[in-house]
C-alpha cells in the first residue's frame, strides 16, 4: 500500500520511481542509488560517490513548469543541470471574463491571451564568470521581459540542498548577487566604450554624456547590492540602456514552493514564507505560493476532481494561476477584448496603448487605417446583457486616435486602407 496520496507505477518486476514532486526519479551518471521499495514518496538512501555536484537544485522549478504548461515534458529530477537546454511553454493566462462573453455572445471559439514561459538550468556560485552553465544561463534570461524565482519554503530531508539547509532567504541572495555581478560587469564594459566613443556631432556627444550619467546611476545602485531597477528612470533614460537587457532591472516575482499544508493558510504559520515575503518587499517584488507537489497532482485531474483536491486543501485554486496573473501584472500588460458569434478573444497589450496601437496588435492595416473604435467597459457590456443593450442604454462610446486602451474594455475597430 502507497503510504501517501502519491500514485505508485509498477510494471511486473520493472519499478518507475518517482519523486514526490512529480517527473521520474532520476541519479547522476556514474552514480549508484540504493531505493527503499516502490512507492514514490520512497527516496534514495545514499550515493556510492558521495557528494553530488553543487548548484541550487532545478528539480522543483521544471516541475512546476511542467504543471505550468501541462503539455511540455521539462525534465525534472533532484540533481544538478537535468534542464540544460531551456524549455520553452505557452500559457494562457485564466482569465473568467472570457468565459462569460464566450456564454454571451454564444461564440463558436475561445481564443484567450497567453504568455511564454521558458525553465532554465539551475544556478551555480560563480555563473557571473562562466562557471557550470553560467554563460549560457545568463544569456538565455537576457532574453526575458521577467524572471520567476522558483524558492524552497518546506522542509524536507529527502530532498537535497546542496548546502544541507532550507533558507529562502539565503538561496535568492546567491542568485541576485549573480544577477548582480553580471550586470555590473556588462555597464562596466558599456562605460569602457563610451570612453572610447567616436561622438561627433553635438547630439551624439549630448546622447553618448546621458548615458553615461545613466549607467554611472545604475553602477552606484549595484555597487551597494540594490538592483538596477531600484533607481527610477524616466522613459527615455530607459531607452538609453535598454539594449544592455540587465538581468536586475527586468520585474521579478517569488514563487515560494511550500507544502500543502502551507495553502490553507496561505504561509502564515511557514517561517521560510514570511522570511521570503518579508524581503520581497524590501525589494518591491511580488510572493506567489505554490506547491510543486499539488500542481503536478492537479494535472492528472479534470476540472471538477482539481476543485474538490484544493478544497480539501483549503485552497481556493492552484497558486500557478496567480503566478500567470501576476507576472502578466509585472510586465505592466492589459487586456481587452473583441466578442461576437465567431470568436471572443482576449488581446494583449502594454498601459498606455491607444486605440490605433491596440488595433495594430490584430493587423497592422487596422492601425494605418485606423478611423475610430468603438467600445464599452466590460462590467457594463454584462450588467445590460450586451453590446446591443449597451448601445440602447448610451454606455458606448466613439473613440479617436488618442483615446487610451482600459483594462478590459471591449472593442470594435472601423479602419480604412
């Protein structure tokens, strides 16, 4: 009998292990692992080589991103670098207004906004210079627009750390430092160049003296062990840097893994949760709780058996979905909507777009061509019953080419080309 709530995989005499936290149990090569039994809660009890490589451990992250993109198959095991390659996922993000428009306006299809997630190999000390996979960990992230932090916030012994401990705290300060000497290593180079710089014209010497005085700004924020985006730039200082891609200046979200236990309460008895969450806001970022563990459970059942799972557990729904939520929110994202009978769908844009540039995200023709839009707020589309209500009622409205795009205004574009 299975001593937890886990699934055991037996066939005959050949045996799947697998982790509580979900993916096939898997060691080093030229390791030999001893194994107590079949069940998957059961985890191993030495190594004939002793210690293993060191690195914060990236198991729990490509669980969570497997349970993130349910249709990837991320490798996720309990030793150093099993993710080499980055695995690349696309996810909706869950949004239950679209539903109601989708019953609404009775549409054939349901097209809803999604986000790319990519998991990558664990972080070594040292990766700022290259070691284990430094360059090509700190590449690949240059290349996001956000970074989620996978933290351990439970306490469990067969699970390693490679320093025999759990400290969230302790294990972000390790990855941010990285992060840290990493940036400031590449405006240390940007500086360089700048020095040598074959301004001419005044504008050029005028652009080139910004940015400098931008990067020397950066430069005394990280000296100090704050990140780049603790110093406030205005849009156009931005503009000046934002080809070095600086790891410490992208929005960053916790993810603090914790047990199930931790869910009904949401981490108010867990002290590795308020010690995270207590220096998330020293640093302005956000705290997300999931659970490893619950999220791979959650997707090997339907809809109504994940309900009944979490309301056992106290919780109310999966904390990936908040994840999706509030990394959607960091990246300073909105969405609006286009409903009739053939489809509704959900559109991604930046704060700040108006109506043209949000016509531009369905075609481009719709921006050059752009006339007017035609829109309504979505708690009123709902609370009249639908657009033609709504036009009954005067709660549409025309709007020009300055008009600013609100969260979940409902749109119809009239454009000419």
């Amino acid at each position: 009998d299975c001593p937890t709530s886990a699934r055991c995989d037996m066939w005959g005499e050949k045996r799947r292990l697998r982790w509580q936290g979900g993916g096939p149990a898997r060691a080093v090569a030229g390791h030999s692992w001893l194994f107590r039994g079949p069940c998957l809660s059961l985890q191993p009890l030495e190594c004939d080589q002793g210690a293993c490589p060191s690195s914060l451990i990236p198991v729990l992250q490509s669980t969570l991103f497997n349970a993130l993109c349910s249709n990837s198959k991320a490798q996720a095991a309990n030793f150093p670098f099993c993710t080499i390659e980055p695995n690349v996922g696309v996810v909706a993000v869950p949004d239950p207004r679209l539903d109601i428009l989708v019953s609404m306006s009775k549409s054939e299809k349901t097209v809803p906004t999604s986000i790319e997630f990519v998991d990558i190999a664990g972080l070594v000390k040292g990766a700022s210079k290259g070691e284990g996979l430094g360059n090509k960990f700190l590449a690949t992230i240059r290349e996001c627009d956000s970074l989620v932090q996978v933290v351990r916030c439970f306490e469990n012994d067969d699970v390693i750390h490679v320093d025999g401990r759990v400290n969230p705290v302790e294990d972000i300060d390790t990855i941010n430092f990285e992060l840290a000497l990493a940036d400031i290593g590449q405006v240390e180079k940007r500086l360089e160049r700048l020095k040598k710089g074959r301004a001419k014209t005044a504008e050029e010497i005028k652009t080139q003296e910004a940015e400098t005085g931008v990067l020397q700004r950066l430069m005394a924020a990280m000296e100090t062990g704050l990140p780049a985006r603790s110093v406030l730039l205005t849009p156009e200082e931005a503009e000046l840097v934002r080809g070095l891609c600086l790891l410490t200046m992208k929005p960053l979200t916790y993810a603090a893994n914790v047990g199930e236990a931790d869910l009904a309460d949401k981490g108010a008895s867990n002290p590795h949760v308020q010690a995270l969450q207590a220096k998330a806001a020293e640093e302005g970022c956000g705290v997300v709780l999931v659970s490893a563990q619950v999220e791979a459970e959650l997707t090997d059942l339907d809809a109504a058996e994940a309900a009944e799972y979490l309301a056992d557990l106290g919780a109310s729904e999966g904390g990936l979905k908040s994840l999706v939520r509030t990394t959607y929110s960091q990246l300073g994202l909105l969405t609006y909507f286009t409903t009739g009978e053939k489809e509704s769908r959900a559109w991604t844009i930046r704060e700040g777009m108006t109506a043209p540039q949000a016509a531009g995200v369905i075609h481009t023709d719709f921006e050059k061509g752009f006339i007017r839009a035609e829109t309504v707020a979505y708690k009123d589309f709902v609370a009249v019953g639908g657009l033609a209500a709504a036009k009954e009622k005067g709660l549409t409205r025309l709007e020009g080419k300055d008009y600013v795009v609100k969260e979940g205004d409902i749109m119809l574009f009239r454009f000419n080309v």
